[in-house]
C-alpha cells in the first residue's frame, strides 16, 4: 500500500513536477531590469513541491528535465502615482540570447494602488542546459515596488511539468 502512495504521489495524471519560487524582499528600480536577486523556492505551511523541481541563480531558472511546461510569473505592485508597470517572462533557447515570451502590463494614475499581474507561457524545454527562463519588471514611477516576502508569496513564478517534448 505504501509503495501504491508514494508512486501516486510522483505522478498526478501524468504531471510529474510542480514547483514555485517568490522574492522574499521589495524589489524596486525606475525603468525596467530583469528579478536577479532574493529568490526563494516556497515554503510556507502546505506547500508541496512534485518532483525534482526547478534550480535558480542568479535570477536565471533552469529545468531538472526535458519536457512541456507551463511557466507563469506572476507580481503584486504598490505604485506612486502615475505608473506603467510590467512583469514579464523571457526565455532562451540557446543559453544567451532572451526573448520576451509573455507579457503582463497595467496602468495606473493612482497613487498607492496595489495590483496583480500575471502571465503564462507554455515552453518546450528539449535541452535543459540551453533552455531557461527570467522573470522581468519595469516600472516607470520612482518609488513604486514589487512586493516580496520570506513567509507568503506576492511575486514568483509557478512551473508545471505537463508532459513529454
């Protein structure tokens, strides 16, 4: 019975990983960069990661394995005053050059407005050291910011695992 558990657990109708990494801290520039500090896998009470799971450095994330995955950033931002705010998902195929992959924007003319934005790409990961993916943000206000905490999590990115390339 045991060995039925665990084999049910390593695969959930035939996705066999699923992993999510925050900021854990206020990230903030005027103009645009790309998230490459203070990532963090999850860990708050109940999460559950299947899997080997995702490795990160430097901001750049890359894939355990080969495969189909569902990729999706997503941010929550205070703004000061008038703001064009984005968070973006860029990947490579090559291991050098990025390409914006998926876009999420909003406009605001308020101040101290808080939002969230989320976007997903769907990636075909066939090489897992040449194929990776960064998350970027542009704000154009000085003082507005993505919010990042160690114990929830506001701004990350989500990965899945559905299936084989």
């Amino acid at each position: 019975a045991d060995d039925a558990v665990t084999a049910a657990k390593t695969t959930v109708g035939g996705i066999t990983m699923v992993d999510q990494w925050r900021i854990t801290a206020n990230t903030s520039s005027t103009g645009a960069f790309y998230i490459t500090s203070n990532w963090e896998r999850s860990d708050t009470a109940g999460f559950a990661q299947l899997g080997t799971g995702m490795t990160e450095s430097s901001g750049v994330f890359s894939f355990p394995s080969t495969g189909i995955y569902l990729v999706r950033g997503f941010a929550t931002y205070n703004t000061t005053g008038a703001d064009a705010v984005e968070y973006d998902i860029f990947t490579t195929t090559d291991n050098s050059s990025y390409t914006k992959a998926a876009v999420t924007r909003a406009d605001s003319s308020e101040d101290s407005l808080g939002m969230t934005l989320s976007a997903e790409h769907i990636f075909d990961v066939t090489n897992t050291s040449t194929h990776k993916v960064k998350f970027y943000a542009e704000s154009v206000s000085s003082g507005s910011y993505f919010f990042g905490e160690t114990d929830k999590t506001y701004t990350g990115a989500t990965f899945v695992r559905l299936g084989d390339t």
